[in-house]
C-alpha cells in the first residue's frame, strides 16, 4: 500500500507513543498487518513503513485508525488518529470495535445511528467482513458484565462540541437536522421505568413490521429513533438497576436495525449493528441475550455463506451461556449450529445439533419463564429450521415434510418467514421431480416478495429459478415465468 509523500515535520507525536508502548518499529508494524487481517485487510507494512509515518508520511485509507486501535489495546486507554499526529478517516470497519467500556460503546453505536440515519448512503455498501466476527465474539465470550454502568445527572454535550477523543470512531458526520416540532430531552434527563417501557413497545412495533413486510419497510424510522430517544437517555441520568435495563433495551433495538439492514442486504452496515448490541448486552449484564446476537450474526454468516464462521458463533453462544439457559435458548442455539453444518454439507453434525434442538425444545414446560426475544421459536420454527437443513443436505423428502409442518403451525403475521418455508418447500418438490408444485409453490412466493421490502426475499425466490434452469423448456416453468412477470 502506497503511503502520501512525506511532510517535512516530524512527526513526534507517534514517535512519543511508540516510546510509551516500547513497539519497536518492525513490531508496530506487524501489529497493524495483523489488525488489518481481523478486518479483511492485506496490508504488508514493514519496519521500513513506519519510519515514513515518523519522518511525516501520512498513511492512506484506513491505516491511521488501525494504527490508533493498536496503541488503543497496548495503553489501555482509547486514542483517535489525531492523537498520533495523523489524518483522520472514517474507516471502512468502524462499528466492528468491541467497545472497552460502556461510555466508549455509546461513543460508537450512536455515532453509528447518526450516520445511518443521515444520507450516507455508503454506509450501506460496505462489505460484510467474516474477520471482523473474531475480535467481538472472543472479548464477548472472555469478558463479563460491566461493574458499573450508573450515570450521573451531568449534562449531554452536543455531538459536534465534544473533543475528538470522546466521539465515535465514524468522524465527519454531521447530525441530521432534529425533525420541526420534536423536543429535545433536557441535559441530564433522569431515565424512568417509562422511558425503558416506550423502548421496549417500540422495539416490538418495529420487529412486527420488519415479520409482515420486510426490513427495509421501517428500518429508517427506527435507526431516527435510536438516534433521537434511545442515544439521550443513554447519555441520561440512571441508577445501576435502570441503567442495566436501559442498555439490554437498547441493545435489543440495535440488534433489530442490524436485522432490518441484513434483510435489506446492507451486510456490513448490520454486521457493525450485531456487533455493537453484542456489546451493549454486555454492558446489560444480560448473557443469553448476547447469545441471541451472536446466534443472529451466525444466521446472517450462513446466509452469505460463510459456513465456518456460523458454526463457531453459535458453538461460543453456547459456552458463553453454558447449561443455565432456558430451554427454549438452548434449542434457538442448537438449531443455530445446525443451519450452519447444513450449508457445509456436514451431514452427521447437522443432524445432531438438529437433534439436541429438538430434545431442547421437547423440554419446555407450560409457565416455564421464556425470554420475550426467545418467544418466536417454538414448533413451527423449529420445523422451519429442520426444512431449511435438509434442503441445503439436499434430503428433500424430508425437508418437505418439515416445510409443509411449519407452514401448518405458522402463523400468518410471520409473513417473510412463511415465504421463505414456501420457497424451501418448492426446492424439495423440485428435487423430488414434482414440477408443477413446485412451480405452483414459487409463484405465490414471488408474488408475496413483490410486496415486501426484502432482498432476502426476493433472493430466495431467485435462488429457486437458478434451481429452475435445466427444466427452463417445461410448460410449468414457461408458466411461472409468465405470472411472475405479470407482478413486475
């Protein structure tokens, strides 16, 4: 990677800090390839790299805040770019930091917020990092719940006067104009048990929208509303126990817009999202509900195809939570682990994770304590799951025994969900050689696509057609095609 020509000004600011950190050049510069490589990076900076940085060459692209993060885990203490004499960038894997405390993690994620609720709409083309899953579910599954997460009634300092220290890692992003007519919370708001309730019935307004049309029918709304009510109370007033709350709410509403932006296929932008829930659950103290984010951003690795990397998301979701979780959980994390063994072909681990779902599931007892997050998963989803793991296994009589089961027990507000069943049930029946039910299947799932707001699901329609190619010649597919032209 090519540096800027130098400057002629030393610069002394990172040649201090290399000091303090006792990194010989060679050794910053192996730190910073090997950062590079968590986030997808191949750098190749040497010794030689870092004596241009000292004699004044700025570092292009990402670089200086990747230079920043590695003095950031030596010292202890959070350093930007600026604080090592260089220029600052808006890095493509900001957002994929696991925060070191609970005021850096609200530093982060509402940084995040406002450049997503803002025009940027190259937040939504970065690319999803599988590196990037590394760092965030290791220092989940070492760390432990934040000591102290109370804050104390001082007043909020607008984002554009804080120091460059304290913003969030995403610099040069000016907030959005506050909507006419809304009211800004005074400095210092005391949080109540109302604010966490209104969190909590919009959390589930939005998740019911995002099941009926798709994530990309609401997703601004609630990345405004993050930014507008959830980021004020978080910089709020609050006891331990309201505070401990506050930060499981928000991680909830933060996981959602991670969700609504996978299902909208901005992968790296819900990647940041999972991750920084992940740490806002942290921060809760709330251990299952880190094991529901990590177990989505292995739904979402599988989806992409990134098999390896599901499968140890959902096996340290299941450390991380160990034999204490409900039921329930431990059937949502099982079945986790076995859609990520189907996509890799692994017939004999696929099938016993499936098999340590169901015995989980068969567990659950009338008036046993259900988390609200856990409550989707119950017979028809797990029905769902198994469908899913033999159609990628490709065992399609029994995955359409499953498909047909789930979509028997679902109900009908879970509307992207059924479409999906719909189209795994019309991939068993073609790969069982009934063409026109399968034909049949698929074009009442592209017609329901066609009215969502959901690349996935229009994804999973397309994927059927490819599957469609060889018989592309059939009366049946000539008339699929032509009824889903007609929804065009």
């Amino acid at each position: 990677m090519t540096d800027r020509p130098a400057q002629r000004t030393p610069n002394r600011q990172l040649a201090a800090l290399i000091a303090e950190a006792g990194f010989s050049n060679a050794g910053l510069a192996r730190r910073v390839d090997q950062l590079g490589l968590e986030h997808g990076l191949d750098l190749r900076y040497d010794k030689t790299s870092v004596t241009r940085w000292l004699r004044g060459q700025q570092p292009r692209g990402t670089t200086p805040a990747l230079i920043a993060e590695v003095f950031t885990r030596r010292l202890g203490r959070r350093l930007t770019a600026q604080d090592l004499g260089l220029d600052a960038c808006a890095p493509v894997y900001a957002g994929l930091e696991f925060a070191a405390t609970p005021e850096e993690a609200v530093d982060i994620v509402s940084g995040l917020w406002r450049k997503d609720s803002g025009s940027h709409a190259e937040l939504r083309k970065i690319a999803f990092t599988p590196a990037g899953l590394v760092v965030p579910s290791r220092d989940w599954l070492i760390g432990k719940a934040d000591d102290r997460v109370a804050r104390d009634p001082v007043p909020r300092v607008p984002a554009q006067g804080r120091p460059a220290a304290a913003r969030s890692r995403l610099e040069g992003v000016p907030a959005p104009a506050r909507p006419r007519g809304q009211v800004e919370r005074a400095p210092g708001h005391r949080v109540t048990g109302g604010d966490i309730a209104a969190l909590r019935s919009v959390g589930e307004l939005f998740r019911t929208l995002d099941d009926a049309y798709g994530g990309g029918h609401a997703r601004q709304a609630l990345v405004r509303y993050l930014e507008h009510e959830c980021e004020p109370l978080l910089r709020g007033a609050y006891d331990e126990h309201t505070g401990r709350r506050l930060f499981a709410a928000s991680a909830d509403l933060t996981r959602l817009a991670g969700w609504t932006s996978y299902d909208i296929a901005a992968h790296g932008l819900a990647q940041r999202y999972f991750v920084q829930a992940l740490r806002l659950a942290q921060a809760a103290g709330d251990r299952s509900y880190g094991s529901y984010v990590l177990v989505t951003m292995s739904r979402q690795a599988v989806y992409l195809g990134h098999g390896r990397e599901a499968v140890q998301l959902a096996r340290v979701a299941q450390q991380g939570v160990g034999s204490s979780a409900p039921p329930v959980v431990q059937a949502l994390l099982h079945a986790a682990e076995a859609r990520a063994h189907g996509v890799l072909g692994e017939v004999r681990a696929c099938t016993g994770a499936l098999v340590r779902a169901e015995r989980a599931l068969d567990a659950v007892r009338p008036g046993d304590e259900v988390p609200y997050w856990a409550r989707f998963f119950d017979e028809a989803q797990l029905a769902d799951e198994f469908g899913h793991c033999h159609r990628d296994l490709q065992q399609f009589r029994a995955a359409a025994q499953h498909a047909e089961r789930s979509l028997q027990l679902r109900a009908p507000a879970y509307a992207r969900s059924r479409l999906f069943c719909r189209i795994v049930l019309a991939t068993a029946r073609l790969g069982l050689g009934e063409l026109d039910q399968a034909c049949a299947l698929a074009a009442e799932a592209a017609g329901q696509a066609a009215q969502m707001r959901s690349v996935r699901a229009v994804e999973y329609v397309r994927d059927f057609e490819r599957r469609l190619e060889p018989y592309r010649d059939a009366a049946p597919v000539r008339g699929y095609r032509e009824k889903v032209a007609a929804f065009g």
